[in-house]
C-alpha cells in the first residue's frame, strides 16, 4: 500500500513538474513571438522613413553599407544632392576593383578622388560601424546619414548608435525592390526577416562574426534580398 501511494505522489510530481516546464516553454515562446513581431513593426516603421529629398540638409557625411548596388546609388545621388561633404562606403569587397566602382558610379566617378572613402577592413555590421566611427572621428562628423536595407537597419543602427553615442545617425532606409508593398504578415513570415531578428538579438552580446554559423542552422539556405 505504501509502495502505491509513494508511485503515486512521484507520478503527480513528474506530471507537475512537466506541466511546469510546458508552461515556462508557452510563455517563453509567446516572449519571442512577441520580441519577434515587435522587430518587424520597426522594419516596417523604418520603410515608412521618406528622407530622399532635393533640398540639402545640414548632415555632415553620408554612409553607405554594401550589400546592393541601390544602397551605394542612393548614397552619391545624396552626395550630389550637397546632403554631405564626405560620402564612405563600408564594407567594399577587396575583390571590387575601381573599374567596378566606376560602373556603379557612373558619371560620378570623378568624386572618387575627393569626396568618396572606401572602407575594405568590414567584413560584417559591427566591422561598419567600427571603422564609421573612426572615419566619423577622423573627420569630427556630427551628423551622419546612414544608407542600408529597411531589414538592415535596427541593427546596423543599434551597432553604430553603441560606438558613436554623441553622434546623430539619420536612417535612409532601401526597400528591396521585391519587398514593395510587402505587409506586416508577409515580413513576418520571410526568411529573411527571421535571419536578421537572429542577428540583431545576438549583436546584443557581441558575437557578430558567429551569427552566420547559429543562423544556419534553423536556415539552411536563406534568401537573399537585393537592395
């Protein structure tokens, strides 16, 4: 009789105890659903960002993060546009020769010399902000206008926000060209999208160079949005 009532108490603590462990994994996963979701409202608050503009403004330099040849378009025709003195493009492939440039310069090829830096050393988004903010503090820029992808950029914000906390960053968000008119929704559900949640919530601990690893191992093979 003991022998039962004692099978009995420990089948009652294993159900509480896994009842328990069911509910902390519930509320942990809604915290993430919710942490999640909270991160595509930024993305599609900072789609929502229209800075494009003819007038100059009183910005000091303009920086363009590679990873699509609309990024570094939009980052001259806001240099013609006097949005800055200075234009730095981070994250330039050692393999990108000036011929290359050229072709996506255009006719602007001839502000290389004087007003265009190139930053080879990045090799991912905490690399850019690094070597920014020492182009920034080369040159005592206060203000800076910061070009990348929308799903790009809460990250590279938070990152050049950390190594430069008393100068201003001004989004000029790129939408992908495939994303217009994309909803709240279709983010959601982009592997895209889930890969840069990914990225931003480890950047938070410092581990940039390894979110590629951890990443790809719940995304195979993510996809690439142009921009």
């Amino acid at each position: 009789m003991a022998k039962d009532v004692d099978q009995k108490i420990i089948r009652r603590s294993i159900r509480i105890a896994f009842r328990s462990i069911g509910l902390v994994a519930l509320m942990g996963a809604l915290v993430a659903v919710s942490d999640y979701a909270q991160f595509v409202g930024q993305i599609k608050r900072v789609e929502q960002t229209e800075f494009i503009q003819p007038k100059p403004s009183d910005a000091d330099a303009v920086v363009v993060l590679t990873g699509g040849a609309n990024r570094i378009s939009t980052g001259v025709k806001l240099l013609k546009q006097n949005h800055g003195r200075r234009l730095l493009i981070s994250g330039v492939s050692a393999q990108t020769t000036r011929s290359d440039l050229g072709k996506v310069l255009d006719d602007s090829a001839m502000m290389y010399g004087c007003c265009i830096d190139l930053d080879r050393k990045a090799l991912d988004t905490r690399g850019n902000a690094i070597h920014t903010a020492d182009w920034v503090e080369l040159h005592n820029f206060r203000k800076i206008l910061l070009v990348t992808s929308s799903y790009h950029m809460p990250r590279s914000l938070m990152l050049l926000n950390e190594r430069m906390p008393d100068v201003e960053v001004i989004a000029v968000p790129i939408q992908p060209p495939s994303w217009e008119n994309r909803g709240f929704w279709s983010l959601l559900a982009s592997p895209v999208v889930l890969r840069e949640y990914a990225k931003y919530r480890v950047a938070k601990f410092g581990f940039e160079p390894s979110v590629r690893r951890i990443t790809s191992a719940f995304l195979s093979s993510p996809q690439k949005a142009r921009s």
